[in-house]
C-alpha cells in the first residue's frame, strides 16, 4: 500500500516556496485544474509529489516548445 499523505495549501505554498511559487499562484493553479488536488469543502489538499511531477512535466512541455 502507498502511504502518500495530503497536504494543505500552507503546506505545500512551505515546500514550494524554494520555488518562488507563492500560496496564491499555487491556489489558482489548482482551481484552474493546472496542478492536481482534492477539494473537500472549501479547503484544497493536495498530494506534494503529484505537484511537483505536474509542475516538471510543465515545464519540461514549455522548455520544448521555446526551442
């Protein structure tokens, strides 16, 4: 069984904060369906390695198409 753990935004705006992703690029990112999370009522979650595979995959997609 995969033990992989949901996060909050606060948390994953903390893990990618290295990145210079803010907390509100983040939440937009994700209400537009750009980046994977769950929504349980108001409140996003969201898997962190899910993120950060999407955020490459983006961006290896967007280096190849500046070439």
């Amino acid at each position: 069984m995969n033990d992989q753990r949901l996060c909050t935004l606060r948390d994953l705006g903390k893990r990618f904060r290295r990145f210079g992703l803010s907390m509100g690029w983040l939440r937009a990112e994700a209400e537009a369906g750009r980046i994977p999370c769950c929504k349980v009522g108001r409140r996003l979650l969201f898997n962190p390695e899910a993120v950060e595979r999407a955020l490459a995959e983006r961006a290896a997609r967007e280096g190849a198409t500046d070439e």
